[in-house]
C-alpha cells in the first residue's frame, strides 16, 4: 500500500481485485481480473479525522458513493489507471463532478442489465448489444462503481472508450461519447487514453539488484 500511495496522483483510477462473492460474481461476468473502480481526489481531510489523509471516491454496493481511505484497498491487488495530459481546471472539474455524487445510491438494476449484455445470450452479435438495452433504472442519483467514474469523465469530455462517428461535410470526425452505464472497470485499463502506472517501476526498478538463489 505504501508503494501505491508514493505513485498516487489526484485523478488517478485504481481499479480492485476484490475477494467476496459479488466481486467474484463481477470478475466472471466481465471476464477481467478487476471488480470495482476508485478515483483518487488527493489528501483530503474527511470522517472523523482531524487530519488530511489519502481520499479516494467510489460506490459501494451497500454505502453507496462515499469517501474512503487508503486503507480501504489493503490486501488487494491493484492498478493505477492514469489519465494523460489532464489540465488543473478539467481536474478540479472532475473532483468537484465526483464530490457533488456522495451520498447516492447504488444502481443494482444496472448491474443486471450489464449481466444481460455481458453473457452470451441472447445470440447477438456484440457490436449489436449496446444499441438493444437501455441500462440501469435511469435515475441520476443512482450509479456502479465504473459507470460513477465514466460518467465523471465524460463530464469533462475525457475520452475512455470513444466511438467514432461519420465523418461531416469537410472531412471532420466526430467523436461520440459511449453510454456510461456500459462500462465495466476493465475499460479502464484497456484504454488507449489511460497510462498503466506500476509502483515497482516508479521506484526506478533495477533487476541487475536482485540476488538470485
């Protein structure tokens, strides 16, 4: 974990492995190691503390979206999503995006749609799926861990997942956003606009140090 916080920056997504039987449930229906999605906001002073501590933002199935810890994430194994090239205003944007979601609930129906788009049946072609469902129950004030964190992006026009439109009269295309109850925590980290960041290598990682047996 000490690792992990020395790489942390504001804006950063860490995505989980969590161990319980809904994250197992969500590992198998995405096919991805990773089962929940966090946004590091920075030290920030929050709970009962008097000091500023590591604060990450995410949605808890029986919480709901909440500020929580660094040591929330212990034991578990994680990776540091990073967004590139994010300007301090689009950043604050973002915090204050995610800060204004605290206290709401989490969205189980969008889960269940997501089973339904995720597994194989009915025979549809995957292409075709996202346009056949209109995912979760549709209130703002409800979200999943991965759709809080696309949704607060895509505030900010931040790209995940964009899809390409036609091009328009003049040769321009125009991106168009994905709708942000789809996504899963694994977009995060197949994304091209995401850095993987690995603490071992940000600690200047020599394997000429290693004492072999």
């Amino acid at each position: 974990m000490l690792r992990l916080a020395e790489c942390l920056m504001p804006g950063d997504v860490v995505l989980v492995e969590g161990h319980s039987r809904f994250s197992t449930a969500i590992k198998y229906l995405t096919q991805s190691t990773w089962s929940h999605a966090a946004v590091y906001l920075g030290q920030r002073v929050f709970g009962a503390e008097a000091q500023a501590r590591h604060c990450f933002i995410e949605a808890d199935v029986v919480d709901g979206v909440r500020l929580v810890g660094l040591e929330s994430f212990e034991d578990y194994h994680a990776r540091i999503c990073r967004p590139v090239g994010l300007e301090d205003g689009a950043l604050q944007r973002l915090i204050d995006f995610l800060l204004g979601e605290v206290g709401h609930q989490y969205d189980l129906r969008n889960l269940f749609d997501l089973a339904r788009y995720l597994l194989p049946t009915p025979p549809v072609p995957v292409r075709f799926r996202r346009k056949m469902l209109a995912l979760g129950s549709g209130d703002p004030t409800k979200a999943i861990c991965s759709t809080l964190v696309a949704r607060a992006f895509q505030s900010i026009h931040y790209p995940i997942l964009p899809m390409m439109s036609k091009p328009v009269p003049g040769g321009e295309v125009v991106w168009m956003p994905r709708e942000a109850s789809l996504f899963v925590p694994r977009d995060f980290d197949v994304s091209p606009y995401f850095e993987v960041v690995k603490p071992t290598l940000m600690r200047g990682f020599d394997y000429r140090t290693i004492n072999w047996a």
